[in-house]
C-alpha cells in the first residue's frame, strides 16, 4: 500500500476533526529531524526557482537539497517576492498570470518529499500591497497613517491579502507594529506614525481586513491571509535612528509608547508577530524571554506564532558563543520560527544536547501546524480567484493622505491661473513615489504628477515643464530652465522629495538591508540619515523658484518628514503615495479633490532639535537658546480648503460630543481629536495622549454633532483628567478642558 493510501486514513488527515486533535495526533508521528525542519525558514524563495528559455519555471537543485535536508519544508519565505535584491523582474520572475501555478509546483514537490505529505507555508511580504510582480502597490504606512482612516485602509488590507491567496501565498509579513521616534530612520516611511493610539487603531483595522472573519473552527477564508505583525517591540526607538541599534527603553515606555499597537492586534486575532531586531532592557527580542513569553503569551494570552526576523537567531550567537545555542536561546524564549539563519538548523543538536527540551520544540511546532491546518492546506483548500484591479482603491488611499500644511490662498489652482509651471525631480516620474519593498512596475503603470495635471486640467491651462535638478547632489544646470518657465507662469508647482527605489548598483546586506545606496536613495532600510535634509540641489531651486516672485505651492513625496523652508504660499505632502500618487496629487491641486490628510508625525525644523514628538512627558519643554524646540507641524495638523469651528465640547459620562460646523464655501473633511491630559495620576503624565478621533464630512455651512467614546483601557492609571477637544496637538495645548474625575 502507498505511503499515500495509509495516510489517508489518518486522524490528521480527516478534515472534520477539530484542528488541535490533528495537530497532535501528526506531532505524535514526527521525527525529530522533521520537528525541526518544520520550525525552519531557510531558503530565499526566489532560489527555489528558474526561469526556462520555453517561459516556464523549473524547481533548483537548492530546493531539492533543502527539502532533502528536513524531509519536507516548513516555511518558504519571497516565492513570489520581485525586487533588486532577489534580482527578479518581468523577465524572470512569476508574474499574476504564473505565480499560483509555481507555487502549485513548488508545494507538490514539498507534500511528495515529506513522509507524512506535510506542505509549506508560503510566506510574502505585503508592506503596502504584495511585493511581486503585478501586485498593486499601496501608499506606504506613513501615508496611511495620514488618512486617518481605519475604515479605508481596512478595505486596502483585504484587497492585497486576496492578491496574496490568489497567487499561492499564505502568510502576509506586514509592518504595523514600529511606531516613529526619531525620524531619521529610514524605516520611518513603514511606520504608521509617532502615536500610539492612531497605531493601533490601524493595526486593527489591518487585521480585520487581511484576515477577515475567522470560522468558528480557525480556519480563514479562501480570500483572506495570517498576518504576520513586524515588528515585536520597540525598533522605532533606536537610538541616533540608526537601523537595528539598541533601543534605550524604561518599562514604562515600553508600555505606553511601543506595545499599544501590538496589543491591539492581538486583541484583534493577528495570527502571527515578528519579534525585532533591537534590544529591550539588554537582551535583543528574539532571545527575550520576558518579553515574547511572559508578556506575549503569558499575560496577554497569544496563542499564535512567533516568527524571528530575518538573521536575527544567528546574531545571539554573540551572547552565547556559538549558532547551536544561539538556536536554543531564541526557541527557549519564545520564538517558534526562523527566517534564514543557521542556529534553527542545529536544533537536534541542541535537544541532544540538553540545551532545550523537546517538548519546547513540540510547542513551536504545533503552533507552526495549527496554521497549516486553520489555512486548510492539508485539506485540498480551493483556489482563490484574483480581485479585480486595485488601482482604483491604491489611489483612494493616496488621495486621502494628501496633508495641506500650509495655504496663503493659492491653492486650489483658481480659474486666474492660465499657465502651470510643473519642476522639480519628482514632478515627472512615478519610480519614486512607492517606497521601500515595492515589485518592478510594467510601464505606463501609474501616473506622474505632471501627467495627471496635464490630463485632469481645464481647457485653457497650459503646463509647462522644466525637472530643475536630480533628488540628491548639487547639480545646477537645469536650474535657470526652471527659473525661466516659473517666471512666465501665473503659478509655479514644485515637487520636491526623497526616494527609496532601490535599483542596480544596489549593495544588500543579508537580510536585504541596503549596505550602499544607489545615488537617489535618501529613505528604506538601511538608509538612515544624520540630518532630515532634502538633496542641496532641491533647495537650491526652491529659492530660485520662490524668488522669481511667482506665487508657489511645494508638494512633499517623502518617506520620511524633511526640513523645508516656509518661504513658498502653499505646501503639502504626499508621503510615498504609490503608482497613482500622482493623480491623487493633481486632484487636490486642481480643487478636484479635498485635501483631507492629517499629519501622523510632528515635523521637525531641524535634526537638531529632535525628539520633537507632542506626547513627550510634561516637564518645561522649552525652547533652546539659539532656537526653538517647537516642530514646525504638530502631530495632527491639516488644512483644508473650507474653514471649520468646533463647539464647546461636552462629556456624557465617557461619550465626547462636540458641534462642528463648515463655515467656509466648499465641501470638506474635518478630523474631529479628543486628547488626553492627565491631571491626578501615579506616575508622571505625558503632556497630551491621543484617546479618540472621528472624521466627519460636511457641505459648506452644515453643522453636524460628532460623537466618540473613551475607552476605559485609554483613563487607566489616572484619577483625574482633562479631555480637550482639537483639530491638532497643538490646538489642543490651548483647548478649553473638560474635567472628568474618574475617582467618583
């Protein structure tokens, strides 16, 4: 009789028995050498693969000798996954049309090796939309950050988790969890923003809609994938923003700063967290027993899997001294799953040994079956079909993270205006508007800004061009071209930024940082910078730009907040808007569109004032001798082309209500925030808290009562507290408080 035909038999292999059952019963079966292939995530998935000269892709001899090695595979990490550091592109790499059937081919050769016929997780990354080809690209998280809006990005969520399971993936690898502190991390662009609360309401909103409604049984829908939360806790708090350096962090900023987000995920069902490359309190997270099995698991009940970064079992080998120990470190601690490293693989070693017990290993790999099987990917899952194009839905995003900073009335381009002059090096091109982990694009995929307002604008306005300079370096050339076609136009448009593409003549790190980057690249991993500056070049053509005495408006795409100077009318940002960024943009620029973004960090006015977040402790926050200690914009701040006032808040219990009214002619959006200052406490207080917020849209003259609710977990720790009512942190700091005595 087959191998096949006895396993058919088998409780594990009977769909209706309930999934903790087979779990246990298919542990009971293993070997040791396959409990430890199946808590192993070593290969590359682009390696597993070849590109035939017929179109078609063959399996490598690497897979062969990986699946050999284990007898099977546990998990296979960037399958799908297109960029210069896999060296895949449209002429290699699997595209919408072939991706499901390589990742059919690659789990057929996985069941056929495994004794017990036990597949693989495919993991991806989904930063912002799935990293492959013809995935759609979203805004990064710090745009979505600026939306405000956990509702949209929920639907954004669901859309990339449908892309990911119609293409054979299973596991979206997602950043929610990072929370900006310093933004000269060139990380800053996949965090969410410098708040805790706006944090993890999107985490929230991201779990719901990747992972969807989850059956009673655990098990997840065709269209919906686990997510894997990045990263567990506290990297945004490097110190000087450089990536990966220790994280100086008291417990109790730990708490209230770095694990809200995290929390909130787990609260919401994510199925997975991503343990950190930093330290917390002397130990790096993926040996941090306290804090992935006494907080994670012990206190707050997680029952999911535990996944180390990229490498990072390997690097306790500094602590331990070797890889075998460092393995059972980081599997001692907490974590159930490895990604790339060596100190995994010497796991049977390490139970021989005596350096970890085997009914440790037996937990890891139980959680690591548990979500093959809530996948269904023992059970002959049905395929799921591909969502219809996101490109609609990416530019919805962007458009909503549009931030208005400043407005002296030039904005929206008015029927005065007949000639545009449209500069700037990110005026025309699309390459640098989707940030860090983004797939090659097909050409004509997207729209640049000069595109868009040349496509979107009236009869009768003329657009002109000139690029001005590069991104990055002190070439003046094109300049007196720019400064030419500004001075004959009735309005100049100049798109500023930084870029995070990374292209050939990138070096990568192991992990995929860059080691060296390519001329352009001022953000991403590993592209830290000492100062918040923009290219000397771009400054250089703003001051020429402004001094033609053309009215200007500056647009912002950016991963991070830059220093600019407020010498032109009009400024916003776009962050890393994505392909149809710019759309979005000339939409907003053309009056089409409302500007409705909030700002989700505080903009510094230089590097060398920071920190600059508006939740800091409340001591004296003054200035500095030769400066000030004020950002430039709070955390929170956002024009719109209306005007809006707020009632006198009032309290109901702990319900917020507040009237607010659009008092100007045009229709807009108005982001209700109720901040948090705490009064009688236990320990000393943060100035302000973000505790609740609420959009509303409203027609030129209409007043609308908005309503929102504190949460308990929000006034924990304090007896007293002042609620204030506000359309930015700033605003807040003068806002009439309303008391609320919770001791009564």
């Amino acid at each position: 009789m087959s191998d096949h035909l006895c396993r058919a038999n088998l409780l594990y292999r009977d769909p209706t028995a309930p999934v903790d059952a087979r779990v246990s019963d298919l542990l009971s079966r293993m070997t040791l050498r396959e409990k430890v292939g199946q808590v192993n995530q070593r290969m590359y998935g682009w390696d597993a693969y070849r590109h035939t000269p017929d179109g078609g892709f063959e399996l490598t001899d690497a897979l062969y000798a990986e699946t050999e090695r284990f007898e099977g595979l546990g998990a296979l990490y960037g399958l799908q996954r297109a960029d210069a550091w896999s060296g895949v592109d449209h002429d290699n790499g699997p595209d919408a049309e072939h991706g499901a059937a390589l990742a059919e081919t690659v789990q057929r050769h996985v069941v056929e090796r495994s004794r017990l016929g036990i597949p693989a997780l495919f993991v991806e990354e989904v930063p912002h939309g799935l990293m492959a080809l013809d995935g759609t690209v979203f805004p990064v998280n710090l745009a979505v950050g600026a939306t405000w809006d956990p509702e949209l990005y929920e639907r954004a969520a669901a859309h990339a988790a449908a892309e990911l399971r119609s293409r054979g993936g299973h596991v979206a690898l997602v950043s929610a969890l990072d929370v900006s502190r310093d933004p000269r991390w060139g990380r800053t662009e996949e965090c969410y923003g410098e708040d805790p609360y706006l944090a993890a309401r999107l985490t929230e909103a991201l779990v719901r809609g990747a992972q969807g409604t989850v059956s009673p049984d655990g098990s997840f829908a065709a269209d919906r994938a686990p997510v894997v939360l990045k990263h567990f806790a506290g990297q945004g708090a490097t110190v000087g923003g450089r990536n990966s350096a220790e994280s100086e962090l008291g417990r109790r900023e730990l708490h209230e700063i770095h694990l809200p987000a995290a929390r909130a995920g787990v609260r919401a069902g994510a199925a997975a967290v991503m343990a950190a490359y930093n330290e917390v309190d002397g130990m790096p997270c993926a040996g941090n027993r306290a804090l992935l099995t006494e907080l994670l698991r012990d206190d707050w009940g997680f029952e999911g899997l535990v996944m180390a970064d990229g490498l990072a079992v390997d690097r306790l080998a500094r602590i331990t001294g070797d890889k075998v120990s460092a393995g059972a470190l980081a599997l001692n601690s907490g974590v159930d799953l490895s990604l790339w490293d060596e100190g995994f693989t010497h796991l049977e070693e390490a139970v021989e040994r005596g350096l970890v017990e085997e009914t440790v290993l037996d937990t890891a790999v139980a959680r690591v079956l548990r979500l093959k099987f809530r996948l269904g990917l023992f059970d002959g899952t049905p395929e799921s079909s591909a969502p219809e194009a996101g490109g609609d839905l990416s530019k919805e995003v962007a458009r909503a993270a549009v931030t208005l900073l400043r407005n002296d009335g030039v904005l929206p381009i008015g029927g005065n205006v007949t000639r545009v002059a449209v500069l700037g090096p990110q005026a025309a091109t699309v390459a640098h508007q989707s940030g860090d982990y983004t797939a090659p694009q097909r050409p004509g995929t997207g729209s640049a800004v000069l595109d868009a307002l040349r496509r979107l604008a009236p009869p009768g306005l003329d657009i002109r061009h000139a690029r001005g300079c590069a991104l990055t370096g002190d070439d003046l050339s094109g300049i007196p071209a720019a400064i030419a076609e500004a001075a004959a136009a009735d309005l100049a448009v100049l798109v500023l930024g930084g870029s995070s593409a990374r292209g050939a003549g990138t070096e990568f790190d192991a992990n995929g940082a860059a080691l060296t980057a390519v001329d352009h690249m001022t953000c991403g991993e590993g592209v830290d910078l000492a100062e918040l500056r923009l290219g000397a070049a771009q400054y250089t053509l703003l001051d020429a730009v402004v001094a033609t005495g053309t009215p200007t408006a500056v647009v912002l795409v950016q991963g991070r907040p830059h220093v600019v100077p407020d010498t032109a009318p009009a400024l916003l940002t776009a962050w890393y808007p994505g392909p149809w960024g710019g759309e979005a943009i000339a939409e907003v620029l053309l009056g089409l569109a409302e500007p409705t973004g909030r700002l989700p960090v505080s903009v510094p006015r230089s590097a060398a004032q920071l920190p600059v977040y508006y939740n800091h402790k409340d001591t004296e926050y003054g200035g500095y001798v030769d400066g000030s200690a004020e950002p430039a914009y709070s955390f929170g701040h956002g024009l719109a082309y209306t005007d809006f006032v707020f009632g006198a808040p009032r309290l109901d219990g702990r319900t917020v209500a507040v009237e607010v009214t659009n008092t100007g002619v045009r229709q807009g959006r108005s982001m209700v925030q109720v901040y948090l200052r705490r009064m009688i406490t236990a320990s000393w207080p943060r100035t302000l808290e973000l505790c609740a917020f609420e959009g509303v849209d409203l027609a030129p003259g209409e007043c609308r009562t908005v309503l929102t609710r504190l949460g308990a977990d929000r006034l924990a720790g304090a007896d007293v507290v002042q609620i204030r009512v506000a359309s930015s942190a700033r605003a807040a700091l003068t806002a009439v408080p309303l008391t609320l005595d919770l001791r009564s």
